[in-house]
C-alpha cells in the first residue's frame, strides 16, 4: 500500500464548484452584465476541460472575463472552505492517515488551492498548481506561462516532472484526468461524478465513482 499514490484533481472533485468560476461571482458582484459574463466563464471553462480548446486559451480567456484583483482572494478561499465536496468531508481521516500519498495536481491556482486543501492536511509540497500573476495595484494580469501546467497536455507533463513513483490513481472529473492514463503516466483513472458527470470523462475512465465512499471501497480503504 505505502508504492500507492493517489493523485486528485481540486475543481468539481476536491470542492463541489470551480474555483474561477467562485472568483468570478466575487469580482463582478457590481458588473450589471455579470450573468452573462459568468455564462461565457463557465461556457470557456468547460470547453477547456474537455480539451476542445488550449487549456492556456482558456485560462486567459477566463481572467480577462474575471477582472479579479489579489485582496479578493481571501473572500474567495473562505467560500471554497465551505464547498467541500460532501463525501470529501465526510471522510477527512483518509487524507489523514494516508496523508504522505497523496497529491493534488490541478490546472486552477496555487494561491486558493493551497488554503483550502490544509483542511484536508495536504502538504503544499505535494500540491502542483498554476499561480497568478498581478500588477502593482493587486489586479490579476494572468499566469505563470513557464509551469506546465499552464500548457497544452500540462497535467501530463507536471505528472512526469513531479518524480511521484509508484501506483499512479488519478481521481478526478475532466478529460484532461484521464489523459495522464492515457499517456501512461498513470496507472488508473477515477472519474470523480459526485459534483458533474462529463462523459469525454466517464467514456474513458477505468472507474465511475460517485462519491469518495466509493474509491475507498474499491481500493478497500474504508474504515
């Protein structure tokens, strides 16, 4: 058990919304066209998600929509913190006691990921992410183009950078999860539907899990 490595996504896995999309909700709580604004975020990010468009496109795309600024983080984090996926919650002492095999590699952000997942005491050594850019007055600007995971294909070659050795589970909701499988760097693919089922997901997966409850049973890690 200890060569096993259980590697999740955070967006619609982890927690139950997409953190952009909160960011979003946030940022253009005074913007008289924020429905439609939210709409085309979340149209973007779903077409990124199913690999329909660049990933790097798509997160551009996404923060020129947002127009966040960095003091809205926090507010952003707080929310997250309450959007725990219910069987997530429910099962906290599994991150516990197997807390040194598991990882977290997603294409949202370092700076709400980070914050959120101590509650699930994962270690920021073992959470790879993309982070923000800002300008001097505090407005996010964009990204860091130089992590893979900004990048076409980036989960896949974070993945490979990363040095993570043994069993390879992947756990997660989107296309982008199961091609680390599919470019064998991953042993296992999850399709995580507790929060959204995506079939370019589910079409693929090894396993179609509705809940953490289930993953357990099938690893036979319940209590």
């Amino acid at each position: 058990m200890p060569n096993r490595k259980f590697v999740f996504d955070f967006d619609s896995t982890l927690t139950s919304v997409e953190g952009l999309d909160v960011l979003a909700e946030i940022s253009l709580r005074n913007n008289h066209d924020k429905d439609n604004v939210i709409n085309k975020i979340q149209e973007i990010t779903d077409l990124g998600i199913d690999g329909d468009i660049s990933f790097s496109d798509s997160l551009s795309s996404r923060i020129a929509l947002i127009k966040a600024n960095k003091s809205q983080l926090s507010e952003l984090v707080d929310v997250l913190k309450t959007k725990l996926s219910e069987s997530v919650k429910s099962n906290k002492e599994f991150f516990t006691k197997y807390q040194n095999q598991i990882y977290v590699i997603s294409c949202g952000f370092k700076e709400f990921i980070e914050p959120v997942v101590a509650e699930l005491n994962i270690k920021p050594e073992r959470i790879y992410a993309n982070t923000f850019t800002f300008d001097e007055n505090g407005l996010i600007t964009g990204f860091d183009e130089t992590n893979p995971l900004s990048q076409h294909n980036g989960k896949v070659n974070c993945l490979k950078l990363s040095g993570i050795q043994g069993e390879i589970q992947i756990i997660g909701d989107g296309y982008s999860d199961f091609v680390m499988k599919r470019e064998g760097v991953a042993d296992t693919f999850f399709a995580y539907t507790e929060n959204v089922s995506r079939k370019k997901a589910t079409d693929n997966a090894d396993y179609i899990v509705a809940s953490l409850d289930e993953f357990l049973i099938i690893n036979k890690l319940q209590p």
